[in-house]
C-alpha cells in the first residue's frame, strides 16, 4: 500500500476518535503561580518533520534576560525514543527550518554576528545555514552583505531559492530631490523591491531569476522547479497587502511571469480588501492553493489549476462554516488539501480530499473532540503528521498521529506526545477551565471561556471578576491552558474569576456571527460581553462590584468602549486600543480593517465612524483606567493612547496613568516590557477593584 493511502487511512481513523492522554502518574500540583513562572515558559513556533518521519525538528523560544527578550533556537526530537538535540545555542534568532530530502541536514534563517565589521556570514544579517541532523558545525550557505528576506529549499536538496530587497527610488519629477536627501523619510517614491535568486548548491553558481518593480511577501516552488509562485505587492507598505497584493507565478524554462486572475477574492468578495497567504503547491505542480483572509468576513481557500500557461481559479467549500486559519499543506502525492481551522473555541485539523480541475473535493474532520492545533508537519513519505497541540494542563507541544496497533485494530488512534518543553508546568495550581454559554440581548446565543481558581468550588464565589478581551476581532479565545500578560492563569491563581468572551465577530462560530459585526462595533460586542458578565453573576460567580476589564488591540479597543457605556468596571487596563476611528483609518498600517466594519470610508460613513469612536462618549468614564502603548506601534498608533489619557488625567479627573514601550510596535516582545505591564496591571486592578494598599499589591 502507497504510504501516501497509509496517511489517508491513519487520519480517517483519527477523526472518528478522540484523542488520548500522555500515560503516568502526574506530580503534585502544588506551585503557586507568580509573575515570574511566566518567564519560564518556552513558546514553540515551528515544526518541521524529517522526510523519512522520523524527526520533528522544532524552533524553541527561551526568555533570557540578557538579550531583555525571547531567543529563538533550533531543536530537534526523534519520535521513536522522544530524545531531544538541541543544535543551536547563539543569540542569532533561529528560525524557519527546512529539512534536505536525505534527512541529513536541517536548513534554518538565522542572525549570526561575531565582534567588531565581521564580513558576511557574521555580519548580522539573516543568512541561510545548515547543521546536521546529529548536531556539530553550523555551516554557512548563504553570505550575502545584506539579509535573506525569505527562503526554500528544492525537493531535490540541490537548489537554494532565495529573495533579497535592494532600495530602489522612482525616476519622476522627484526623483533628483528624494535622492539627494535620501536621509528622509518619504510617503512613496523609494521601495525597497524584492529580487528572487536561486543558488546551486552543488556548483554554488547564483542566478538571479526575477528582479522586477515588485516586492515579494512570500512565495513557494513546485517540486520540480518548474514554476514558482509569489504573492506580490508594488510597495512593501502593509496597505497594500489588502487590495493591491497578487499572485504571480513564474515560469522556469521561459522565464514569463503569469498573474493568476484575482476576481474570486476581490470584484466577487464581499471586501476587496483580502490578504492573500499561503500559497502551497500540490505534488505535480499544477495546483496552487492559498488562502485569502478579511477583517471582518470568513477567509476562504481558493485552488488555481494550471493547464499550460493559464490558471482556472476555484473557491472550495469550507466544512462547516469553519474559520481557517494557520498554514496549509497538499497531502504528498495525493488530490488532498490539509488545514487547520477553528470550531467553537477549537483549532482541528481538516482535510479537502480529491480536489481536481472539475470537483471542489470533500471535506472532512481529521481531529474531532477538544483539540486546539497550532500547527502541523506532514513527512514527505505521507507517512508521519506531527502536530503543534495546546491542552488543558500543558502548554503548546508535539504530538504524532498514531493509528491503532496491528494486535488490536479496535484501538483508538491517538496523540503521542514527543515533548515537554515546560516541565515546570506539572506542578503549577492550574486554573479550571470550562466553556459558558448566554444569550445577547437580540437572541444570539455566545459563548466564552472561563478560569476559575485552581481550588474553587461551587458555591465559593461570587469572585472579583476579570474580563480579558481578545484581539482582532476577527479571531477567539480558544478553549486551552495559556499564560500570557493579557489577564489569563495570573488572575485566576490570586483567587479572580477570568472570562474571554468570544464576542460577536469572532471567529469559529460560523459566518453569520463573523460578519454581524459589520457596522455595529461599539453595539453588539459591547451588549455580547456585557451579557456574558450578567450571565457569571446570576451563577454566583462574579461578583459585580468587584469588576475589571482588559483588553490588547482589538481588546483595547473595547475596553474604550465598556467603560464609556458602563460604570460597572472598578478598573480598567486599555492596550493599544483605538480611540478615534477615523483617526485609526488616518495613521494605521491596514486601513481596509476600518473600511469594512465601517461600511465605507470616513467622508462616506462619518456618522458610523463617529459612533464606533469612544472618544465622542468618554466624558461618561469614571473607570481609572491604565492605558499601555508600543512608541512604534503601526497598528494602533500611539495617538490613540495619548489623546485617551489626555481626556481622563487633564480634562476629566479620572484616575490614569499612560505607559509608553520606547522602540516597542504592536506586540511587546522585550521580557522587561512584559515584566513592566504584569506588575502595573496587577498592582493597578488589585488596588481599584480589591482595596489593596500600594505596599500589598504586588507581591516581589
């Protein structure tokens, strides 16, 4: 039997069963969680499985307090005996690995830098290397003087695809002045345009393949290098991600360029403003798939086919109005599309089978049950999928499909746990997580989820309550065990009940419930979350004068719009939260995101916009309110943040304090700023919402 026919059979078997436990007898749990078990946590973000199966290589993040941030290192585990090797020990930002067709050698992008004008490779640019699967010397493959944006390896090992930006100003009328001060900073005019190479790696003979006025997001090679496909925009500015990107897949032997027709995702979409991701070959070459994303609307997977030098494009049937999300991958050898999608709080693993110029294919469950992926590997015999699973009482690990065993065919099929990258966890008190459920005021049933107290028992409340809002909107909590500085597991452990409610918009609770949310921001998510905390006090749990609310991003956002609606809050944490809508459309990286919940832009909706706005109804706060902010954040810019604390501290009285990232965007990646908002968030909330003196908020 092909193990391509093998692969299909083990996933079939594991969507009609759910999934198992590691074996053993757990430790004790009798760890109190503190701010500082955050910083022992180690964040997986990449797998990569070995072609024969038999490795998962894996990029691990460890906090490290000298670097003030997260470095990245490559690892690799051998499924049989669950070893683990780490490779790479250099504050180089390890990541992307790839995996030589032998299985002897791991490709990876990396920053290495070495004292004083090291020439390339240890000049601190990203640069390609390769380290043996058993470890030893980390090679150098590419030496470039500037970084490697992006890279992939050939199905046969012997070419290296890589692309590289060179800074390139317009020759208009212009063009003289934006050149002779160079050193400004320019609205449009200078780009830097992307050029696509290929390096032989057995002559080590470079070729540059494209270098056109375009620049490369991503871009993904068929097996036999006959065509390369590229998601491409004319400028690098993120605003042209949503609208303006396109594929263009270029012909090896030719060296034409053909763009793929784009009027299923835009002229036919109901935005025009889609992010194109994921482009991913089948097998053979001649199907294309990827994935369109849009603020506010269900992202949808799309397939071109090729026959010669055109593509037929088609939009396939996502089961069951399901959220994709995450990456994408062709089943090797087969007519079958693999992907990850969200599912009422879940993250499973689904499959497209036989997909083909005149069937859109069926879709199918691969990984039914209470199953949070984020992400998967397939070997390229088709034989091996390992999984990136979070769960209830571990962070985020490896797993492998197992199907039932030869003696007994009867068996379940399972997840085998190849990894423990947080021991420390298994003796955490570990909060008690469940899904609630209400009903909006206009009928519309929501869910969220839910922490309570490691040690709670009904009856024990009501409990101080902390409502942790998620970002996007278009995403959702999931129904998994997470640490993280937005509220979850900290809370919890000091005696809070924590909810993060999935609000209206959210994704994974089908399309209506995405896009309801479609010109009535600050309406329905505000009567949604305000529903859910009515819900937790009729059940005792929440007690409603002792009430916070925090959000980051989207979450900020709404935490704008909660305490300009309700004086409920005794306190409140905004991050990096809109303030203004029109402004947010004025001064943010995606301006397609207000756009499409605005239903127009801001000289034709200036009467929505204005009601979206908080800031037109923040004489109503009494909340004191902490707000935290990136000095460099694209996204939300500062402005919002500055004008919120402006109207609360200098024109309303209201208790607040404005901390500022210095060189920080949208996310707070340094362990100090992290550290920084942990401790003012617990100290601020406890001191408001629970009475605690200065002295007593924050224990050291």
């Amino acid at each position: 039997m092909p193990r391509s026919t093998t692969l299909l059979l083990v996933l079939a078997m594991v969507a009609a069963a759910t999934p198992g436990a590691v074996a053993g007898d757990p430790p004790a749990r009798d760890h109190d969680i503190t701010i500082d078990d955050y910083f022992t946590q180690s964040y997986i973000s990449t797998i990569a499985t070995s072609p024969d199966g038999r490795h998962v290589a894996y990029v691990e993040g460890r906090w490290d307090k000298e670097l003030d941030r997260r470095n990245m290192d490559l690892w690799v585990v051998e499924i049989d005996s669950k070893q683990v090797r780490r490779l790479t020990f250099d504050p180089a930002s390890d990541g992307s690995p790839s995996w030589s067709p032998d299985g002897k050698w791991i490709y990876f992008r990396a920053s290495r830098k070495r004292g004083g004008d090291e020439p390339a490779p240890y000049n601190g640019k990203a640069q390609v290397w390769r380290v043996a699967v058993d470890g030893g010397a980390i090679v150098p493959v590419t030496r470039l003087p500037d970084s490697v944006d992006a890279y992939a390896l050939s199905a046969s090992g012997h070419t290296l695809y890589y692309t590289v930006s060179s800074k390139q100003t317009d020759e208009d009328q212009w063009g003289a002045l934006r050149k002779e001060f160079d050193d400004l900073e320019y609205g449009h005019g200078v780009v830097e345009y992307s050029e696509l190479w290929a390096l032989d790696l057995r002559t080590w003979r470079s070729e540059k393949l494209v270098d056109e006025r375009r620049v490369i997001g991503a871009f993904a090679v068929t097996d036999d290098e006959r065509r390369i496909a590229m998601v491409t925009t004319p400028t690098a500015e993120l605003i042209v991600n949503e609208g303006w990107s396109e594929v263009d897949v270029y012909e090896r032997g030719t060296g034409k360029i053909l763009r793929v027709d784009s009027a299923l995702w835009r002229e036919a979409a109901p935005s025009p403003y889609g992010w194109i991701v994921g482009p991913t070959w089948s097998s053979d070459g001649n199907r294309l798939a990827l994935r369109v994303d849009f603020d506010g609307y269900p992202g949808e997977l799309f397939v071109a086919h090729f026959d010669g030098r055109d593509a037929q494009v088609m939009k396939l049937t996502r089961p069951g109005e399901v959220s994709v999300e995450g990456q994408m991958k062709w089943v090797p050898g087969t007519d079958d599309l693999c992907f990850i999608a969200e599912d009422h709080a879940r993250a499973r693993l689904y499959r497209i089978s036989g997909i083909t110029a005149d069937a859109t294919g069926t879709p199918a469950t691969m990984t039914p049950g209470d199953v949070v992926l984020q992400g998967f590997s397939i070997s390229a015999d088709a034989f091996t999928v390992a999984v990136l699973k979070a769960g209830l009482d571990h962070t985020p690990d490896i797993f492998v499909l197992r199907p039932p065993s030869m003696d007994d065919p009867d068996q379940a099929p399972r997840f085998v746990r190849i990894t423990s990258i947080n021991p420390q966890v298994n003796t955490w008190k570990l909060p008690q997580i469940q899904i609630v459920r209400w009903t909006s005021p206009d009928g519309t049933p929501v869910e969220g989820i839910l922490e309570l107290p490691h040690d709670f028992k009904t009856g024990d409340g009501p409990l101080p309550t902390l409502v942790s809002i998620h970002g996007g909107p278009t995403s959702s909590s999931k129904y998994q065990f997470r640490y993280w500085i937005y509220g979850h597991t900290l809370y919890s452990s000091r005696g809070w009940a924590v909810f993060d409610p999935n609000y209206r918009g959210s994704t994974g609770y089908g399309d209506k419930f995405l896009t309801d949310l479609i010109e009535n921001k600050n309406n329905l998510d505000v009567q949604d979350i305000l529903a859910g905390v009515d819900k937790l006090v009729e059940l005792g749990i929440a007690d409603p004068d002792r009430l916070a609310v925090m959000g980051w991003s989207n979450g900020g956002y709404l935490t704008n719009c909660l305490i300009t609606a309700t004086d409920r809050f005794k306190a409140a944490s905004s991050g990096a939260g809109v303030f203004d809508t029109v402004m947010q459309w004025s001064i943010e990286d995606t301006p397609g995101h207000v756009i499409n919940y605005s239903g127009g832009l801001p000289w034709e909706r200036a009467k929505k916009m204005h009601e979206t706005s908080p800031l037109y109804s923040v004489d109503k706060v009494v909340t004191p309110t902490v707000i935290h902010v990136g000095e460099n954040d694209e996204r939300v810019p500062v402005e919002h943040s500055r004008s919120l604390h402006r109207a609360l501290h200098h024109y309303l009285d209201v208790p607040s304090e404005l901390v500022v990232y210095p060189g920080t965007g949208h996310g707070l990646r340094k362990l100090t700023h992290r550290q920084a908002k942990l401790k003012w968030d617990l100290k601020w909330l406890e001191y408001y919402v629970l009475g605690h003196s200065e002295e007593d908020a924050v224990p050291e």
